[in-house]
C-alpha cells in the first residue's frame, strides 16, 4: 500500500482539508497521514476564524513521518503562514518527494483568506511541484489576467508552467453548464469535462479532487490517466453530495466507492429477478420490441453504469429467454430512462419495458399504482433525432408534474414508435413483483 501524506488545514466539518483528504485515501486503499497547518473554526456556512499550527510543530510533525515511513506521494492544500510556507518550502527541497501536488488554496467559499501570502506562496511551492490544481479564481490571482474561457484557461496555465511546476491543472468547476479542466504538461493541452448537475455550492470539492489525484499517481498511475480517474472520483462525489448542514453540501467520496461494491450485487438482483420472471406467465407482456430489465447502481451517472441483458429479453417456445448474462450498459434506451428517474428520486434504481394495453393500465389503476401518461407529441423536434433522448425528456416531464416518481409511465406511440409501458422500482424483484401481481389481476 502507498503512502500519501496531506499537509493542509483542519477542517471540523470534515468537509475539506486534511479530514476529507484522509477519507479520500482510506477509501482508495492507501494509507493516509496527516500534518495539520492551521486549525479552522467553520462549518457548511462559512470560516468564523483561523488559527495556525506553529512551524516548529509542522517541522517536527514531518521529521517524524519522514524518519518512519517512505512517503509516496504528498498533497499541499491550505498553508495559512508565510512561516509555515516558507517551512514546508524547505522541508520539501530536504526530503523531495518523487510525488508533490499542490493545490494552492486562497479562499474559502464565503471568501475568507485562507493563505496570507500568496506571492511566497507560489515562489515557494510551486517549483517543487509535480502538479499544481489552482481553480479559474486562483489562476487569475497567480497570473493576474482575466479568464473567461478556454482559450483563457489555456494562456493561464502556459503562463503558470513557468513558474516552475512540472504540469498544471486548471479546474473550472465554476464555469456555467460543464466543468471543465484543462491540464498542461509543457509541451500538451489536455481538456477533462463533466456536465454539472448540482447548482448549490459543494464544500471542499478542490481538496477531494486533488487527494484523489495524488492518491491515484501514488498507485503507479501517469498523469494524464490519474486526473481522468479522479476527474470520475469528484464528479461522483459531487453528483451524489450530502445536505449534512445548514449550507454547503460536503462533497460525498464513498459514491465512487459505493458504485464499485454494488456491482455484483446489481449483476446477481437482475438474474433473481430474471428467474423470478420466468416463473410466471407473463410472455403476453412482451412487446414487439422485446422487454429490457435494467439496473443501476446506487450512484450511477451514465449508461455504462446501469445493466441489463444484452440482446433483450424475448419469448421462444413460449418461455422468457435471455440471449445474453446481463452486464453493464446492455441498453442505453431504458438506462437512460431509469437515470432520469434517479436524477427525483435516487432509490429508484430499476426499469422494464411492457407491451402496452389499455386493460394493463386501468388494472395498474386498480392496484393502487401511480401511474402517468406521456405524450409523445410533446417531445422537442431535436430531441427526436437523438438516439435515447426523447425517453428522458418525457420522464423528466413526467415526474415533473407529478413531484414524484410514478410506479407506471405509458405512451400511446408515435409514427416508428410502438406503444409502450415502463414500471419503475427500486430493485428489478419490485419491479417484476409489480409485473405479477398486474398478471395475476388477469
């Protein structure tokens, strides 16, 4: 196991510095260690004081950790002091680490400084960093040049490369619609872009993305590589952040962890609910089409993260047959539908597809399901064109009106489009429980 050691603030929230930094580590099965530069009075809200640690604790703290462990890797987040700068300066130049990312953090989000000097800050750091992860404010402070774009991203980070580090990474978690980063090694612009879901501010969000990278490079992973597997790791944990607080949400890094646990799990629930399935009586209900069973894992953000069966579930010989085990991103159809559904409500994780019959939804009704029409004339023009597109936008509408994921969503078709019914559940067993139970009222 690697060796990272984070040398940043002490956040009581656990939101950011050296608290999220540990658990980032932990849960990538590395070991964490920790030297503290400051200790913080804050919480989701906002930083109510600033106290630092003295150098002459941080210079023993490292002299300890150095004298007994070999430090893979090490991560600098928040340094409050120009003493405790200059300090981390000169026991960095001692021990050099073959590993330094430098995340030069000057404010907080309710703006609070959180360095005292940022001139020392890159003079001292800098040049000895392996990579450095300044969002679109701190590059602006470090170059004193306006960014409004990528374009401008681009001059910044040329201009930062030569103050020394070895590559920067430019976040634009604060751009508009898409967070996008742009990364540059010298000779090489590289671009890492996520669509952003959450508009609320994510505490610390800086602090996880950086460990994560350090952590990944501690693992043997190059740089390029590292940042894209981090890049995934922080999207995740701000996709599926937590309201812990009264303000910010605290950024959730057990949601990558969580996806990786579940995939068994997911894959053995669809073939239960598969045997399930072929117990009863229920080949009437499949469509033209053939039936897909999905389901997702409990922090899925893309089709490739929800399974299902490959080739579809279809009828021969009068029995339910599946060509194919399920696996992930079996249909991007009916993944993205059950994505929709979890963007409301993230419990509902599974999805079928039922051949559609008016008798189907009055008994749906009679069951006490909730069940919603949609139209497919209310579809955009454009969205048409789109493979998988047109699903989500009706779902999205759906819920919408409603406030809350139904038990049952129905189409009456369109030209090249065979009616459909859609039952949606937390786990394939409700879904093809509710399946019976609509096949018993037969």
């Amino acid at each position: 196991m690697a060796n990272i050691l984070t040398i940043a603030g002490f956040d009581p929230s656990g939101g950011a510095g050296v608290v999220a930094d540990l658990k980032v580590i932990t849960l990538l099965g590395e070991v964490g260690l920790a030297v503290p530069t400051a200790l913080t009075v804050q919480d989701t809200q906002r930083v109510y004081n600033v106290s630092p640690v003295s150098s002459e604790i941080i210079s023993k703290e490292l002299d300890a950790l150095w004298s007994d462990f070999q430090i893979d890797a090490v991560k600098i987040g928040m340094v409050y002091s120009s003493e405790a700068i200059s300090l981390i300066s000169q026991k960095m130049k001692q021990y050099r680490p073959n590993t330094l990312i430098c995340d030069p953090i000057i404010r907080a989000k309710d703006g609070s400084l959180l360095t005292k000097d940022i001139e020392l800050l890159k003079k001292g750091l800098f040049p000895l960093s392996t990579l450095i992860t300044p969002n679109i404010d701190e590059a602006m402070v470090f170059t004193g040049e306006e960014i409004k774009n990528i374009d401008g991203m681009k001059k910044a980070a040329q201009k930062l490369y030569k103050s020394g580090p070895d590559a920067i990474l430019i976040t634009g978690g604060n751009l508009p619609d898409k967070a996008i980063d742009v990364f540059y090694d010298g000779h090489k612009f590289y671009t890492f872009e996520a669509i952003k879901k959450e508009k609320r501010p994510v505490h610390g969000t800086g602090c996880v993305f950086s460990a994560a990278i350090a952590t990944f490079l501690a693992k043997g992973n190059g740089l390029v590589e590292s940042i894209e597997k981090a890049k995934k790791f922080i999207k995740m944990a701000i996709d599926f952040s937590l309201r812990c607080g009264k303000g910010n949400l605290i950024s959730n890094p057990y949601a990558y962890i969580a996806n990786e646990i579940e995939r068994y799990l997911v894959i053995n629930e669809l073939k239960e609910a598969l045997s399930l399935l072929k117990s009863e009586r229920i080949e009437k209900f499949i469509p033209e089409v053939s039936t897909q069973l999905v389901y997702a894992l409990p922090c899925a953000s893309n089709y490739q993260e929800v399974a299902g069966f490959p080739g579809r579930l279809t009828v021969i010989d009068g029995g339910i047959v599946a060509f194919s085990p399920p696996d992930f991103g079996a249909s991007r159809h009916m993944a993205n539908v059950v994505l929709k559904a979890m963007e409301f409500d993230p419990s509902y994780r599974s999805v079928i597809n039922i051949k559609y019959k008016k008798d189907t939804v009055q008994k749906a009704k009679k069951l006490g399901y909730y069940v919603i029409e949609v139209e497919r004339e209310e579809e955009l023009p454009e969205l048409k064109k789109i493979e998988g597109h047109s699903l989500p936008f009706l779902i999205e509408k759906a819920v919408s009106r409603a406030h809350l994921v139904p038990d049952m969503v129905y189409d009456l078709g369109d030209i090249g489009k065979e009616p459909m019914i859609r039952i949606l559940g937390k786990t394939p067993k409700e879904v093809v429980r509710k399946l019976i139970n609509l096949s018993k009222e037969e």
